[in-house]
C-alpha cells in the first residue's frame, strides 16, 4: 500500500479519496476550505493538512482535482504549494479538467526536480466518483503510468496511457467535443417527441436497444423529460472545458463549429439561472424558446 496525498476535495475528489483509503493506502487530504477536509478525516479517517505543501511531504503519490489552470498552478506552485513538500521521486496525478499546456509547463517545472507528473483528467461525473467507475485519460512517461496505474485503480474502472504529457487532457478535449454534441441531440429528440404528443420515456426505452444509444440517454433521458436538471456536471464546469477544446481546436486547426454552437447554448442556459444545472439542461433552453 502507498503513501498518497489528495489536494481537492470536491465533488469529485472527495469520493476519490474515500477510495484511496478504502483501498488500504495511506490518505491525507488537503483542501482549500479547510473544514471540508478536517470532515472528511472525521468521516472517513486519515489525516489532514493546512497547506499543499505540508500534504505532499513524504508522500510517495500526490493527487489534485482542482477547479482550473489557475488553481492547478496556485496549488501545485503557489507559495504554500506541493512544490515546495514534495520529495525527488514522487508522482504528482492531476486529476484536473486543464489545458495540455498547463499539464505540460508543470511537467517542465517538476522534472528537473525529479518529480514526476502525468495529467490524468477523468469522466464518468460524480456517480462515476462515487463509485469507484471512472475513466481515466493519462498522459506522461510509460513507467511512471506502470507505477501509477495500481493506485489510480482504487477509484477506475479504466485508466490508460495516451501518450506523454499533455495526451490525457487532450483525450478529455475529444470526450467533451463528443459530450456536447450527443445532448444537443437528445435534447432535441425529446423536444420532438413531446410536440409530437409521444410518450418520451417509452420512446427512448425502445429507441435505447439500437443505433441511437448513449450514455447520456441511459443515464438522462428521464431526468430531462420530468425537466429535472440537478443531476450531474455542471453547465458552469462543461464551458470551461469546451473553451479549453475551442481554444485548442484554433491552434490545431481543428473545426469544431459544431461544439461552438453547442457552448453558445450553454451560455443560454446561463442566462436563464442554470449555471448549477446539469449538462442536460440543454431541454430546458430548447423549452424555454418554443414558449
């Protein structure tokens, strides 16, 4: 068993770590608001830590599952930052929905440490968290990841190797690019459904044992119907990542007009309040323009 170290404590971290310690590791946490983290040792055990830095001391795997770009470098640089705790020979697994280019500049600032790093992005939304299902994208060094992948396990039920740094988080780009596109559709296909004056959820039922399967219709085509949106990622977090794919997509030359439309729509759905809802509330800008 390992000595890890957890550096946010989300809705995603919070489970992971659980994971971590059920698995037999060696967990201390560290989160931003300090409190969170003092109850989840009062839950679940462990110990917990005031700064990044303290966290990542003697710690032979430090994982972060932070908000952006800027709060990867303010956690893992900052002044109080793991930087500065970790020791020559460590992993560093951030777990962070970011940009390949901060993956890659942490990459570059840790290595002459002897630190090592892989950018492990992660999908399957807070279920998947709490669960213990995740899929995990990883970039970095292939023995490293050989090194890694036993303790990533305890939250995944896949984890691979894409490539080097910055390949996982470039993967989670494609994953959200599929992402958006696939809701638009479901959300359109319900909208149709329900002017048609069909019964949506027998509809999707039938539908779902052929071409048209998906997660998102598995998993939310209730949910949308009964115009529910409380139930996983958040429209907030889901534009954050499709900026970060558009902004790739321009240096690349990618096209991603679909995925453009898709995130203006998003913003829509902002406007209305549902900055909190669901990545499904794409229904309810759909309703909301038919009224």
């Amino acid at each position: 068993m390992a000595k890890v170290a957890f550096i946010g404590l989300g809705v995603m971290g919070y489970p992971m770590a659980r994971h971590l310690l059920n698995k037999g590791h060696e967990v201390t946490v560290y989160n931003r608001t300090f409190a969170k983290a003092q109850a989840w040792v009062e839950t679940y055990g462990g110990r917990c830590c005031a700064t990044p830095k303290e966290a990542a001391q003697g710690q032979e795997f430090v994982f972060t599952c932070v908000g952006n770009d800027n709060d990867l470098r303010e956690v893992v640089l900052g002044k109080d930052g793991v930087i500065h705790g970790i020791e020559k020979g460590a992993v560093l697994v951030d777990h962070t929905t970011a940009s390949a280019d901060v993956a890659r500049e942490l990459y570059q600032v840790l290595a002459p440490k002897g630190v090592h790093f892989l950018d492990a992005p992660v999908s399957g939304g807070q279920a998947g968290a709490e669960n213990g299902l995740l899929t995990v994208m990883v970039g970095g060094d292939e023995v490293i990841f050989t090194r890694a992948k036993p303790i990533i396990e305890a939250f995944a039920r896949c984890a691979e190797r894409l490539g080097d740094v910055g390949a996982g988080q470039l993967t989670k780009m494609v994953n959200q690019i599929c992402i958006a596109g696939v809701v638009q559709g479901l959300a359109e296909a319900l909208q149709f459904a329900r002017n048609a004056g069909l019964d949506g959820e027998k509809v999707i039922e039938v539908i779902s044992k052929g071409a048209a399967q998906s997660w998102q219709m598995e998993n939310r085509y209730k949910t949308m119907w009964g115009q529910n949106y409380d139930f996983g990622f958040a429209v907030d977090w889901m534009r954050k990542d499709l900026g970060i794919a558009l902004e790739e997509a321009r240096r690349n030359g990618s096209h991603l007009p679909l995925t453009a439309l898709v995130d203006q729509f998003y913003s829509e759905v902002q406007s209305m309040g549902g900055n909190r809802w669901d990545t499904s509330s794409l229904l309810a800008r759909l309703e909301k323009s038919a009224k």
